[in-house]
C-alpha cells in the first residue's frame, strides 16, 4: 500500500480499492468505499480554491465520459 499523506492520496487509495472491490463483485465492500469516497471527494471540494474550481461535468449527457474536460482536468 503506498503511504497517504493526504486527502489527496486517500481518494486516490480509495478510488483504486473501490475498483477492486467493484472487479470482485464485492458489493458490501463497494457500498463502503464509494459512501467513504464521496465524503473525501467532498471535503476536498469543500477546501478547494473557488477561483480554481470547474463546474463541468466529466460526463455527457448520454453518459459518456468528456475526454476532452477529463484531459483537461487531469493536466492543469
């Protein structure tokens, strides 16, 4: 397991694990990763810079991935 320094590292361990979880067909497990997910996700929304944050949704509205705006966020 690499080491977590941050909320940044924990979603990123989070993410991964959840994944795995979801490869397995582990259900509970899932459930437990993406609720503790989606409350890191949120604090670090929470302590983002307003002026440094995008309102776009990586996702269309047919529900395919933005890989433009996913490029885009992943190489600020």
């Amino acid at each position: 397991m690499e080491r977590i320094t941050d909320d940044y590292d924990l979603a990123v361990a989070l993410a991964h694990a959840l994944r795995d979880a979801h490869a397995a067909g582990n259900a509970d497990h899932e459930r437990d990763l993406a609720v503790t997910l989606a409350q890191t996700t949120n604090v670090l929304a929470l302590t983002a810079d307003p002026d440094e944050t995008t309102a776009a949704t990586p996702t269309h509205k047919n529900g395919h991935p933005d890989e433009a705006l996913i490029h885009q966020l992943l190489h600020r």
